[in-house]
C-alpha cells in the first residue's frame, strides 16, 4: 500500500464539540456548583438515603461472613473467660468455706472461754443502711448528708461505715436526714489503736486535703509505714476493731518532741454511695456509777478515824 493513500486527517471524535480545555472548566465548575449547593441546600442529602437504604442489604451481606468469624472468636474468648471466673468462684468457695468453719469453730471456742472465764458476751451494735444523697455545700468541711433521720432512729454521734472500714460520724440528725462529718474534716477526731503496737492514739482530720494526722505522738514512738489503725472502742461511741486509716509518713522533727504523721484513710470517703450507720456503743454500756460528794467525805472521815484508832493503840501499847 502506498503512503500517499493514506487518510491522515484526525478521527470525527476529536474534531467536534468543545475543545479539551473548556470541557475541563465546565466540569469543575459543574463539580464546584455541585458541592457548594449540597452543602447549603441538601440536594443530595435524599439520593445518599436512597442509595444507603438499597445498599443496605448488600452490605449485611457482604459483613456477614466477617461478623459471623468475629462471633466465634468472641465466643471462644467469652468461653475461656467463663470457665476461669467459673474456676476461680470454686476456689473461693471452698477458700470461704474453710474460714466459715474455722470461725465457727472459733466463736464455739470463744464461747467456752468466754464461759469458763465468765465475760460478759460482747455487745451486739445495730446498724442500718443508708444512701448518701449529696455533699456539703460548705468548702471549707468535709461533711455529706444520708436518707437516714430521727424518723428512723438515728443519733448524734453514731458512727458511719462502709465495706472498707470508719468514713465518720453523723454530727447533726434532721427528721429525715442526717449529716455526716468524714474523718478528713479539720473538726474530727477519732480514738485508734495500733493494731501493731497495741498502743493507743488520737486520729484528727488535717485540713491539707484526704488524709489523717496522728497527733501527740513522741518523736522516738514505736510507728512505721504500714501499721493499721483501728477503733480503740474505748470512746463509747465506735465498736473495736474497725480499719481507720494507715500510717503514710512520718517527720520526726528534731527541734519538736513530737513527730507528724499522716495517715491515709482505709475507706475511700470520695464517690461513696452506700453506707452503714452504726448505733453508738455508748447507748448499750452500763451507767457509770456516781460518786456523791457525801460519801467521798464520810469515806473520808472513816479513814481518818481509822488511823486515829490505830495510832491510838499503838500509845496504849
């Protein structure tokens, strides 16, 4: 074939219409239209419905399998997951079922102690639950206000606990409230014992924030990091025996004789809901028996004429 008798001239796609560059400004000023009216005026907003109701469908279909893998691994993990908790409930089971008999057993043996030794049984304290409604509006205290009043029995002075140990002591009844003053208060105090020393102290709220001061204590007393504190009972108004705080640091000052220990609480006294106010021990105790004046003065006297008769009998002889 010859090249003369070749047509050379461009195909009629490219020889009509609008030149390559105008389509390309009517399309992005098609494209920029577009755009701006769907984010002023929504004009698209019913064609995305449409198009996502009917792929809809299609795509649970095509997630299916993948949901369907990721069910089974879940279930898999559940599994295990259930059968360790499921374990490790036996296991304290049967590690609560020990101490259940090893406190029956000891309150059997206390009982026959108690008898032999003929102590009076200890005092039983009644308590009664009790939901915190709000905190004080005072900045300055650390106090809170329970659903529990006068109408349901409740005393100044009684003792307020939770799961973790003391948190205060309710200072003012209402009828159907009660206020409560935690054990961080700069006004509280509380008597504890060292539950490593045996020895007895005062715990006072400090007004540097959440923690406890044990105050008067001397620069050399036997207090590390770590001891417990609990209630001494000999107050009147706490049972012995509940968590009050721990020892966090100690400043033994040498120009002081006393030492700065602060303490942080055992209960968390933050966030607290629940909670149990105890009856004051003091309600359950004997009176204390009254001295009057007339018989300290004839006891007294009689004292006196006793020493007089001896040293009488000792000129006769």
């Amino acid at each position: 074939m010859l090249l003369g008798s070749i047509d050379r001239t461009p195909p009629p796609f490219f020889r009509q219409g609008l030149s390559a560059l105008t389509k390309l400004a009517l399309c992005s000023a098609l494209a920029v239209f577009l755009m701006v009216a769907d984010v002023r005026f929504k004009l698209t907003q019913p064609l995305r419905a449409l198009l996502a109701t009917a792929l809809h469908p299609v795509q649970r279909t095509l997630l299916a399998p993948v949901e369907g893998v990721e069910s089974a691994f879940r279930y898999g993990a559940g599994l295990e997951a259930a059968i360790a908790n499921e374990s490790a409930a036996r296991r304290a089971l049967a590690d609560q079922a020990l101490r259940t008999n090893q406190v029956d057993q000891l309150q059997a043996e206390n009982s026959r102690l108690r008898a032999l030794l003929d102590v009076r049984v200890g005092l039983q304290v009644r308590s009664q639950a009790a939901e915190v409604l709000y905190e004080s509006t005072d900045p300055y205290s650390r106090k809170v206000v329970v659903d529990r009043g006068l109408a349901q029995g409740i005393v100044a002075g009684s003792p307020v606990i939770s799961e973790a140990g003391v948190i205060g002591q309710v200072t003012r009844v209402y009828p159907l409230s009660s206020e409560v003053t935690l054990l961080t208060d700069k006004d509280a105090a509380v008597p504890v014992l060292n539950a490593r020393t045996q020895a007895r102290s005062a715990a006072y709220g400090s007004a540097a924030g959440d923690a406890l001061e044990l105050r008067f204590m001397a620069g050399n007393a036997d207090v590390k990091p770590g001891d417990l504190l609990q209630t001494s009972g000999v107050d009147g108004v706490y049972p012995p025996g509940l968590p009050v705080a721990k020892v966090m640091t100690i400043d033994r000052k040498l120009d002081s004789g006393f030492a700065r220990i602060l303490l942080a609480p055992s209960a968390p006294l933050g966030g607290v809901r629940h909670v149990l106010v105890l009856e004051p021990i003091g309600l359950q105790l004997p009176p204390r028996p009254e001295h009057a004046p007339g018989s300290a003065a004839s006891a007294s006297a009689s004292a006196s004429a006793a020493s007089g008769g001896h040293s009488k009998k000792a000129q006769r002889q």
